[in-house]
C-alpha cells in the first residue's frame, strides 16, 4: 500500500507533461540569477515528461501567452520530477521532488510577462518534503515540512528560514502530523494534518479530521480541531491549494481525499466546515459525498482528487472512480470532472471533459470559465466549461499529462 499511495503523491504533484519522444530541447538548463527563461506570456505551465513506468520523469515550468494550439516544451526551465509549486503575486516558488530525490531546494523566480528569472534560493533538509508556501506578510512566509512535522518561517523574497513551528506533538503514533496546506483567515491560519500511518495511507484507528489553528503574529499553536463523526480523513492535499477554501460568506471548507478509493471497504471522502467567526468544526455542515449519486452517471465519488471553489456553492472537482481504478494507479483513468453544489448537496458529471489519471488532475478558474487538465483516451490537454452554458471546449492540445496552470491577471 505504501508504494500505491506514494505513486499518488507523485501522480497529482506532477506538473504539465509531454512525453519524452516529443520534448523538444529546452532553454532553461541554466537558471541562473539575471538570466531570463521560462518563454513570455501571463499563463504559467508546469509539465512533466514521464518515463514508461509512471514513477520517474523530468518537470518543465514555463509561460505561455495564450492557451491555444498544442503545447511546446521548448521553453520550459527544467525542475525535478512532479516539483511542487506555490505562486504569490508574481512570485513563483519551485519545490524540490516529493520523495527526497534530486536536488533539495527551495527556488523563488521573479517571473513578469517576459519570462522567469531566479531570485533566491534555499536549501532544505533532504526528504523533509515541503510543498507549499503561505505568505503571511510581506516578510514571513509559512512553509510545512510533510515528513519531518514542522512549519518553517521565512522570509518570501530572500526564502531566510526566520524559525519553525514543531508540530510533532499532534502526530497519531509516528512523528509527523504531516502537515498538509492551510489557509489564512481573520489573522489564523488553519493547517489540516493528513496523518497518515507508514503505508501512507489513514490510521485505521484515526478516521477523522485534524487541522491546526495558529496564530500569525506569534507563530504560536491557538488548538487542534477535529471532526470525529463522520469518518472522513485525508484533509487536503499538500501540493493541491484549492481544496482548502473560503465561500462568500468566509466559512473555511476542506475537501477530503480518504483513501483515495484504494480501499473498496471505506469510500468515505467529501467535506468538513469551519464557520465563518468560529474555530470549531459545524458537523452539520460535514457531507460525505460517496453515498451521493453522480447525475449523468451510473457511479459515485470514492475520493475528492482536487477541486476549485467557484461561487454560490457550486465547486468543481474531479471524483476518484473506485470502478474505474484499474491494476495500475499510474494509467487508470479514473477521475471524473463533476460539478459539486454544496448547498443542494447535488453532484453532476461535466459532459465532455474526458475521464482522466491522476497526473492530470489540475483546475483553474479564469474569466468565467473552469479549466480542466484531462489525459484521455481519445483527447488531452486542457479543457474550458462555462458554467452557465455548459458548454466545454478544448483549449489546448498535449500529447501527454498536463496537471498544472496558472493564470496571471
């Protein structure tokens, strides 16, 4: 079980892939401080070039200036294999690869619409896995450590570790929480923990939801909440920032992975709230979506592989399809793009987004539309759905796995 969770972990951190007999040689060999790389444009594309196994490959970041045609590799800085990114303004933080491998650090890039140029650096303890940064201010910056249990302070643009924050007290069993992406409301900053057992996936004895609530101006722990009843588990994912977030009314919601339907005995995944003005969870609030019909489909969600918050309730997601699961979690095309409304707490297959693996499972919202990254059978790339229409076209063509995307206004 670990290694079919840990492919996981690769599989929804890889960033925009082609494969390797169509990569073009790239100009961004040599990303060194005032050299400009990366290609012009105002959208961001992280790809990956997968081996035939699945597990190992190569990572590009790019820009591009439209999504439009089918994508070229020409232009991409090369990073590690499925690299994490985090972008604050136009601040583009490229994480080392998940796992320990390859070189382990931490690179901010200054990126304008003429390309990306390499501002600061930041070395790490090797296989500490840190996969996302929360700016606080303008000089702090919160990064959790996913194996050694911590959050390092630093400073955004010089990426100087100021402190930690040891997390390690609220681990189940082992020695880290892990700590997986949080969210900052009302000068708090909620931190939900995956604490996962040594097959990587939940401790059978500790189904429930964990978050963390810290306190920004002294970095200091406020509590732990968690939400014991319904059984859901896994809370966000830590290279993935939108399955933890906001609605309208600033209710914090968290969508839960499980176990990523891995396990036919417990499907259970969906969403846990914590209210506006509170810092408890409101179990009434909680919706375990695997007992709920997909409409326009003859399945259920067995896992909440990553989802875009998008107004009036409405969150478009991919649903992990136990049915669809396969031999091998490296090409099962086994998540859905459904649009989730969790005020009628309806779920709806999105007609024309192909079923796709889990390398492409990347959502943005821009301009009124949501942005798919598909790998299917007959179709890749990404694909554009006006909610309002229901419309989707293609938007851009790929010959492999595109699983990240970032618009700059």
């Amino acid at each position: 079980m670990r290694t079919v969770f840990k492919s996981w972990q690769l599989i929804a951190m890889s960033v925009m892939m082609v494969f390797a007999t169509s990569c073009e040689k790239n100009n961004g060999d040599d990303p060194s401080p005032g050299k400009v790389l990366g290609g012009e444009g105002n959208i961001l594309i992280a790809t990956t070039v997968k081996n035939p196994d699945g597990q190992s490959g190569q990572s590009y970041v790019q820009q591009m200036p439209e999504l439009s045609g089918t994508l070229s590799m020409s232009k991409g800085i090369q990073t590690g294999f499925g690299t994490p990114i985090s972008i604050v303004g136009n601040d583009v933080f490229v994480f080392p690869e998940f796992g320990g491998k390859g070189t382990q650090t931490i690179i901010r890039y200054a990126r304008s619409q003429k390309g990306l140029e390499k501002a600061a650096e930041m070395q790490i303890i090797p296989d500490s896995n840190p996969s996302n940064l929360t700016q606080v201010s303008a000089e702090k910056a919160y990064i959790p450590t996913y194996v050694l249990g911590r959050i390092m302070i630093v400073n955004p643009k010089t990426l100087e570790k100021k402190g930690e924050i040891d997390l390690k007290q609220y681990a189940h069993h082992d020695a880290s929480p892990e700590p997986a992406h949080g969210i900052l409301r009302e000068g708090l900053y909620y931190l939900p923990l995956n604490q996962l057992a040594e097959n990587w996936m939940p401790y059978a004895d500790y189904r429930q939801v964990d978050v963390v609530i810290i306190d920004t101006k002294t970095d200091q722990v406020v509590k732990v909440i968690s939400e014991k009843t319904s059984g859901l588990c896994f809370p966000t994912r830590p290279f993935l920032k939108e399955m933890i977030f906001t609605n309208e009314q600033n209710d914090i919601y968290i969508a839960c992975a499980g176990y990523f339907g891995y396990d036919p005995t417990y499907l259970k995944n969906g969403f846990v709230c914590i209210p506006a003005g509170k810092q408890e969870f409101d179990e009434t609030q909680t919706w375990d979506i695997s007992g709920t019909s997909i409409e326009g489909s003859a399945y259920k969600a067995a896992s909440v592989f990553n989802c875009k918050y998008i107004g009036h309730g409405k969150v478009a997601a991919y649903a992990g399809i136990v049915e669809l699961n396969g031999n091998n979690p490296y090409t099962a095309r086994n998540a859905m793009a459904v649009l989730i409304d969790l005020n009628s707490r309806t779920i709806k297959k999105i007609e024309g987004i192909p079923y796709t693996d889990g390398y492409s499972v990347a959502i943005e919202y821009h301009n009124g539309e949501v942005f798919f990254a598909a790998y299917g059978v007959d179709a890749s790339g990404i694909f554009a759905y006006n909610p309002i229409t229901g419309k989707v076209r293609q938007a851009l063509s790929a010959s492999g796995n595109i699983a990240y995307m970032h618009f700059f206004n």
